[in-house]
C-alpha cells in the first residue's frame, strides 16, 4: 500500500503538470486565433506563473495547520479544467480565468502531495519517495507539449478538454485512498521534525547568500520560462515551421531537463555544487550560439543539450538554500521554487514587448544575454568546504 500511495502522488504530479506543460504549444493557436501581441501572450504566461508559484507558500502553511487531504483530488482536477477552459475559450477574459483555475490547481496540489508522499514512506526512505514524486511531475511537464501538439491535430483548441479523462480518474483514485493516507498520516514517528528552529549564527551571511540564490533561481527561470513561450513561437510564426515539431523540440527540451535535474545533485556531490551550477550556465552558451542556425534533427539534439545544462541546477539550488537554512527547510525550498520562479516569469513580460518592437528573434537575444549575469552571482556564491548530495541531505534532517 506505500509503495502504491507514493506512486499514486506521484501518478498525480504527472497529471497536473502535463496541463502546465501543454499550455506552452497552445500559445501560438491563441495567439493566431485572437489576434494578440506577444506582450498579450506573456500576460497570459504571467497568470498561469505567478498563480502557480507565488500562491504555493500559502499553500503550504495551509497545509501544515489543517488537514487538507481533500485538496489532492480537487486540485488534480482544476489544473486540467483550467487547461480545457482555455481550450474553449471565446475571449482573452476567459482565457485568463483558464489559466488561473490552472495555476491555483497546480499549486495547491505540490504541498500537500509532496508531504504526503514523504510521510508515506518508511523511515530513512523519504528521500526515495519525493524522487519519485519528483520524476512524475518531470515526466508530465515534459509530455505535456507531446500531448498538446497530438490534441491540436486532431480537435484544435478543444481537444485539451481529452486531458479532463485522466485528470477525473486519477482524483477518484487519489480520493479512494483517502483513508489509507490517513492512516499512514497518524503513524508514529512520521511527522516532520518539530525541533524548535535555531538561531542564525550569522544572519547578515544567511541573507546575502540567500539572496543570491534567489537571483540565480530568477534569471534561471526567466530563461526557462522564456525558451518555452517563445521557441515555440519562434518556430510557427517566424520561420513559419511546422507546429509538430515545435512541439517535439519542447517535448524533448523538458524530457532531457528532467533527467538534469536527476543527474545534478549526484554530481554535485562529486565536484561541489558553486561548480555544478557553473557548469550548467558554461554550458548553454553553445547552445544559445547555435541555435538560430540549426534545424532538424540537430536542432532536436540542441533542445536536449540545453535542456540537460539549463535544469542540470535546479535540484542543487534547493539544496544549498537548505543548507544555509537548515532549520527552515521548507521555508528555504519555497524560495527558491516559488518567490525565484515567480520573479523569473515577470521576465517574460520585458521579452514580449520585446518581441513585438523587434521580433521573436530579438526576444531569444535578451535570454542569451542573461548567461553571464547569472555566471556572475555563480561566482559570488562562497565556495562549499564539502559537498553533500540530496539523497544524504534529506536523510540527515530526517533522523
């Protein structure tokens, strides 16, 4: 039954992400179909960001004072329907409702799955079952343009409504389970660590390091954020591309991005971390370089190597903001997954007007250009004495 619960959150974090990744190959049909500007377009990547990921705190705090079991079926759910109201949409109002229902329904699902995935799993194996539940979400997100691009040939916008399928049976599932997640919430010895917080030691050094990795997470996500709004665009509107394959570049950007994340912590653990993330932002330079001059299947190989360096970090930017707040582990991860995010969407604003003064093309520009900023706050970061990998981290704070 744990194995299957963990599975289950995990199962859920595919679904709900799936929506958020389709959202990105429905852009240039809105955008075609409405008669937007490319700054109307970053608005509604705005909404869907900001709801998704500067709500999530609230959330969480929601979460840890009341039990909120319920919200694991009835956000799974939201995050498609927010998807097909967009899909059916008759007007821009609408559209943003859509990604708003969206948005909310991503972010009240991740606290109290991703809690609920750890307090199902045995003592010692947390970190395991939040890997899992982790790699379900990375494998969602990165379907997501797949399962847009195969829905918009086949029924157009309203083809995204077909995700309400597995969103409604994968809530009845998580429903269903409900008792058994209540059992292993009251099993002794499972709750989080209820040891009184610390002082800082040196908070002036806690809230300069912090900030940085807040910046870092920033600029990381506004160039995420940005590959996936408007490569998309670039393909279909400027090089009048065919929209599968915009939709199998991002597929495949997203796909090979998760397996970064997989292979990030481990080997930060064996060359440090300041290092690791400077390896990521050394390594999407040839990327940026290249990409206004491949197409095909090299251009196929270009999305995965960016997508592997780009989220190459993601994992080691949580750790380090852990380990500088050790006691405040989840206040720590909220900042670099929700506040740096959020922040880095607001981006995506500058990058429309942008594009709609100089072209698409000139919007690509401005994320290349954040690299060596973003390699600057790198270097600034103190150098680690010791590394310690993820799977070691979680497990020290859990005994």
């Amino acid at each position: 039954m744990q194995a299957f619960l963990i599975f289950l959150m995990g199962l859920g974090h595919l679904v709900v992400e799936l929506s958020g990744g389709a959202l990105p190959m429905l852009l240039p049909a809105l955008k075609n179909d409405f008669h937007l500007s490319y700054t109307a377009v970053s608005v509604i990547v705005q909404v869907a960001t900001l709801s998704a990921t500067l709500t999530q705190p609230l959330f969480g705090i929601w979460s840890d004072r009341i039990s909120s079991r319920w919200l694991l079926s009835t956000s799974c759910f939201l995050s498609s329907l927010g998807l097909a109201i967009v899909g059916w949409a008759g007007s821009f109002a609408l559209i943003l409702l859509g990604v708003l229902i969206n948005g909310l329904g991503t972010a009240a699902f991740h606290p109290e799955s991703s809690k609920q995935a750890f307090l199902a799993s045995d003592p010692g194996k947390a970190a395991i079952s939040l890997s899992i539940f982790s790699a379900g979400g990375g494998i969602g997100y990165g379907l997501g343009p797949l399962a847009a691009t195969l829905l918009l040939a086949g029924g157009g916008r309203r083809g995204m409504a077909v995700l309400l399928l597995p969103a409604a049976v994968t809530a009845l599932l998580i429903q269903f389970s409900q008792p058994a997640l209540a059992r292993f919430n009251s099993r002794p010895g499972t709750n989080a660590d209820n040891r009184s917080a610390a002082p800082d030691h040196n908070p002036g050094a806690t809230r300069y390091i912090l900030a940085l990795l807040v910046l870092f997470v920033t600029f990381r996500s506004w160039i995420n954020i940005g590959v996936t709004t408007f490569m998309p665009l670039y393909f279909v509107n400027h090089l009048k591309g065919d929209p599968a394959y915009a939709g199998i570049w991002l597929t495949v950007f997203l796909l090979t991005g998760a397996l970064g994340t997989l292979v990030g912590a481990p080997l930060a653990d064996r060359i440090g971390k300041k290092a690791t993330l400077g390896l990521s932002f050394v390594g999407l330079i040839p990327a940026f370089i290249l990409f206004p001059h491949v197409s095909g299947i090299w251009g196929l190989v270009l999305a995965g190597w960016a997508g592997f360096a780009l989220l190459l970090s993601t994992a080691i930017a949580i750790v380090y903001a852990q380990e500088v707040l050790p006691h405040r582990a989840g206040l720590a991860a909220s900042l670099m997954m929700g506040l740096g995010v959020g922040l880095g969407s607001l981006g995506t604003l500058l990058m429309g007007r942008i594009a709609d003064l100089h072209g698409v093309s000139a919007a690509l520009a401005v994320m290349a250009a954040l690299v060596p900023p973003t390699l600057l706050i790198i270097m600034l970061l103190p150098n680690e004495k010791s590394s310690t990998s993820l799977l070691h981290f979680t497990q020290d704070k859990i005994h």
